[in-house]
C-alpha cells in the first residue's frame, strides 16, 4: 500500500492551528496529547521565524506517528528514523509515550527552506542544531568542546555531503550547530543567511574572510574552547 494510502486510511486531522495542522491516529498517544502539542509547536513556530525573520504562507503538515519504524516506512527506506522534513510542507514525527520528538528542528528546515535549501548538508543541519540548542539533551557547545579535544576535523570535508554523512551524527550534528552558533555569532544572523546559508559559494566567502582553512579551524576551536 501506497505512503498517501496509508496516511488517508489511518491518520486523521486532528486539531488546526494558525500555523500547523497535525494529524495523527485516532486514540493513539499523539491524538491524547494533541493540544500540548500544538502549543508547543506554535511556541517553537514563533520562536524560528522571529530569528530567521521568515515567514511561510502556507500551513506546515505535521503527521504523528507511533514508532520509529513507522516514520522510517514513511522515510522510504524503512529504517528506524525519530523524525524528517518532507518538502515543501510536511513533517514527520514520532510521538509516543517514551518518545518525543516534536521540537524546532524539522520546522526550521520547513521554514528555511522555503527560501532555498542549501547545498551541504552540513550547513543545512547546522541551522536546525542552533535552534535544538542540543544534542540529546547536552548543550551543542559542550559536545563540541569534547569533540575538538578529541578528534582532528577538516570542516573543509564536513561541509562535503558524502563525508558529512560518513561522520557519525553525534559528531557531526553537535559540530554542525556549534560553527552554526560560532557563524550567527561573528556575523549576525542576517549577514549568515545571505553570506553562508543561501550562498552556494559560501567556501569562497569563509576562504575570503577567515584565509585559509586551518587558520579557520583554528579560530573556531578557540572560540569553542573558550565558551
């Protein structure tokens, strides 16, 4: 059975918000806790747009699901998977009784990439890391802090999609929203969504302003070091 089959047959709208529809299954743990929800998620809506200063015209499609699995069929690889974004409008989740993974992050793809979706993946990421503020619960600043400690990173490589995504993601997640954060915090978040997020040449311009890349590096661990 088709992905839309799936969805029309078991899922319903559930409740509307000025900004969301979120549907789920009838009965299920989502559509108990539906209203918490959707205050949570308006909260988080409000949140990004007034920092990235983006605004959508259309209402984000937000589908609840019970399981990772679940989520992962409607992926389309079927493996296990908490959440994604699916363009242009509609999110992913699972929520249950041990999980719940609701939040800013899928949303801050939705809503940045309206505009464009960048190229790396990496840099992508980043954006929705900086709003997450987290990684698991622990501050990104912190994971990253052990993670320069302890490894050797050429950004030059994680900014490549294939490498990216050979890097485990609690390396390359908390990375990605801790030079997020170093990037808003050196240029403002206006001039890192023109000069970074929504430039395909951004190397050019970090090569430009920072020389070369490990002077970049350099600059970023001790900014990182020293938070």
């Amino acid at each position: 059975m088709k992905t839309e089959q799936i969805l029309s047959k078991n899922y319903r709208l559930s409740y509307s918000t000025n900004h969301y529809d979120f549907f789920c299954k009838p009965h299920s743990y989502a559509f108990k806790n539906i209203k918490e929800i959707a205050r949570y998620q308006e909260e988080c809506y409000n949140n990004i747009t007034e920092g990235l200063k983006i605004f959508i015209n259309f209402k984000i499609k937000y589908f609840l699901a019970d399981s990772p699995q679940e989520v992962g069929f409607f992926y389309g690889d079927n493996q296990a998977c908490n959440g994604f974004a699916s363009l242009p409008d509609k999110i992913f989740a699972v929520y249950n009784e041990h999980l719940k993974c609701t939040g800013m992050h899928e949303d801050v793809h939705i809503i940045s990439y309206s505009v464009k979706k960048p190229k790396s993946n990496f840099i992508g990421e980043g954006l929705a890391m900086y709003f997450d503020k987290t990684w698991q619960g622990v501050d990104n600043i912190v994971l990253c802090k052990q993670i320069l400690k302890n490894n050797t990173i050429k950004f030059n490589e994680l900014f490549d999609n294939d490498s990216f995504f050979s890097v485990k993601e609690d390396i390359s997640y908390p990375l990605a929203g801790g030079i997020t954060s170093f990037f808003i915090n050196k240029f403002s978040m206006a001039v890192y969504l023109e000069k970074i997020f929504y430039n395909d040449d951004f190397i050019n311009f970090l090569n430009e302003f920072f020389g070369k890349q490990e002077e970049f590096t350099k600059i970023f661990t001790d900014w990182i070091l020293n938070k």
